[in-house]
C-alpha cells in the first residue's frame, strides 16, 4: 500500500524540463544504473548527488515534455525521487510516470515551493503541506484506480496482481 503522505526535501526547476534534460539521449544505450547517473545533469550538474537528500522534485510548466521514452521517470525513481510537483505535466510523462509508480500531482501554486523546503504530499486529499513556510496548497488528487496501480508499483505490478 502506498504511504498517505510522502514527506521530504524539494529539489527545485522551472518551466519546461523536457525528456532530453530528465534522460539525455546520448546515454539511452546504457543499463539503467548508469544512465541515471547523468539524469537532469544538463541543469542541475549535482542532481545525482543531491537527489540522495532532496525527494521531491518541484517544477513549473510543461515538465516531461518531449518524448515519450520511459527512461525519464524510470531514471527518476531509480535515483529514489519520490515524487514530482509541477504546475503542469506533459501528458506522456505523467502517464509514464503513473505506469512505473512515481507519483506525481500538478499544483498551480507549485512556484510557491522554494528549494530545499520541506513538504508533505497527500494525494489522496490533493493537498500540499510546505512545513518550511506553513502554507498549504491545493494539488490534483490521484484517483483511487491510478492509485491501486502505484500500489502494486505500477502498471506491470497491477497487471501481475490481477491475472
């Protein structure tokens, strides 16, 4: 069963982090726990490092835009993000992300979180707590069927449990 609430440090992004920037291409050949090593590395040098710290990545608009590779969000939870906040997410990378068990939840108010802020996510009551600031925001609520599938860890876990 997932958590109720997931807790932790933000990482913070802007606007329009595409899939090359989340996964770059140029180390799609390589095994998974290599490749992530270079996750967000184009604007964020010490993303590898600090992500052991900081889970829970915030950004603004668009974030997963670009292609619809599977590495992106694959690379993200293998690094141990937790989940993603963003004002908006390109479609594909939301479904993505649902598909391997990553949360991720759109909040308008997502500029509002500065980095290393520590917030609590309850996606089944889609609110957002920032306990560094004491403020509370609005987020979508994840539906009881998208959350059975990130129980079982994702699309092929659910499928596994239901056949």
């Amino acid at each position: 069963m997932a958590q109720e609430c997931i807790k932790g440090y933000a990482i913070r992004f802007g606007d329009n982090i595409n899939t090359d920037i989340i996964s770059p291409p140029q180390y799609m050949e390589y095994k998974i726990e290599e490749s992530s090593r270079y996750a967000m590395s184009a604007v964020c040098p010490d993303f590898y490092e600090r992500v052991k710290k900081q889970k829970i990545m915030v950004a603004g608009d668009n974030f997963g835009s670009g292609s619809s590779r599977e590495t992106s969000p694959l690379s993200l939870k293998y690094l141990g993000v937790e989940a993603i906040v963003a004002r908006f997410f390109a479609r594909i990378f939301y479904r993505n992300a649902i598909n391997i068990g990553l949360l991720v939840v759109e909040c308008k108010e997502a500029d509002r979180i500065g980095e290393n802020d520590l917030i609590e996510i309850d996606h089944r009551a889609g609110i957002i707590k920032n306990i560094t600031k004491n403020e509370t925001y609005d987020c979508t609520k994840i539906p009881e069927h998208l959350i059975r599938l990130m129980d079982a860890g994702g699309l092929i876990g659910y499928l596994k449990e239901r056949s």
